[in-house]
C-alpha cells in the first residue's frame, strides 16, 4: 500500500476451534503461536478432570456472586483496579470442601488472595497450604447453607493478564 492510503487493520482476536482427545493426559500442555513477523513466548494450556466454569462480571460483590456446583474448575481473571470475584456454593455440615488455586503456576501475574465466607459474610476458619505462590485451602462447614469463595489480588491491581483457576472439591486433592 502506498504510504498516504488508509493504514490497514490486523485483527488482534480471532475465533479458534481446538479439539482434545480424550486419552489427552491431565495437567499443562505448552502451546505458542507463530507467523511470520516472530512469535509468542510458550503458554500453558490446563487439561483438567472437572467440569468448567467461567466467570463473567459483574460478580464483584457478595450479593451478586456466580452460583457453582461442586465438583468444579473456575477460570476467571481479576481485571481492573480493585476486581473482587464471588462465587457461592452449598455444603452440608461436616463437608470438607478444598480449594486449589492456579495462577502464579500458569504464568498469571495474579497473586491471589482467597477467603471463604458463610452466608453472614463473616470469614471461615480454613487450614492454607501455598505451591509456590499459589494457594491451597481446605475447611469444614460448620452447618448446611451457602458459601463463598472470594478471589482478589493482593496489591488490589488487575488487568487480562491476572487470570486464575480455581478447583473446588469436596473431596481429598
């Protein structure tokens, strides 16, 4: 094109379609894209056993947290200043429910803080384990009802790089 015409417009999304077969072992599978102007840097791709769920805003706040039914994967990112996600979910009395959190382990910039809240919003006692900087927590409900998770970053920071995952059990990780 000549220099003085419309400067042309390369898409930076684009829709793809990969298909995963179902002897695919779990865990990341390293991925790049590449074309002739260079490529990426390596990315991990999270081949997991639970069902998927991913977040959609506005569930910024208690009151508008996103329902999940447990056994669970969330994927979600903490975007903009201050993001704050909530998820609810219900467990019997006695259940153990854990909580992994993947972020730091993906590449994510996120350093994440996870709480668990009751129906009262008052935090739950929960035993943390961190891999890395990622944490692992695990309580027991005191009584039947809803619960929260809440996930933010630590310096209150966010933008599309600050994704995470999140898989919520019932039972031993």
């Amino acid at each position: 094109r000549k220099p003085t015409e419309v400067p042309v417009s390369y898409p930076k999304q684009w829709r793809s379609r990969i298909s995963i077969s179902d002897t695919a072992p779990l865990g990341a599978v390293y991925w790049r894209l590449g074309c002739a102007q260079g490529g990426t840097q390596s990315r991990p791709f999270v081949i997991g056993e639970l069902p998927e769920f991913i977040e959609s805003e506005s569930n910024s706040a208690a009151d508008r947290a996103e329902t999940i039914t447990l056994p669970v994967t969330i994927n979600g990112q903490i975007h903009g200043e201050r993001d704050l996600d909530y998820f609810r979910f219900s467990a019997t009395k006695g259940q153990i429910t854990i909580c992994e959190v993947l972020a730091r382990r993906l590449g994510s910039r996120l350093d994440p803080i996870v709480e668990i809240l009751d129906h009262n919003g008052q935090r739950v006692p929960v035993q943390i384990a961190h891999r890395g900087s990622d944490p692992l927590l695990a309580f027991r409900a005191e009584q039947d009802g809803e619960y929260l998770i809440r996930i933010g970053n630590v310096s209150f920071r966010g933008d599309p790089s600050f994704v995470y995952r999140i898989n919520v059990t019932a039972s031993p990780t």
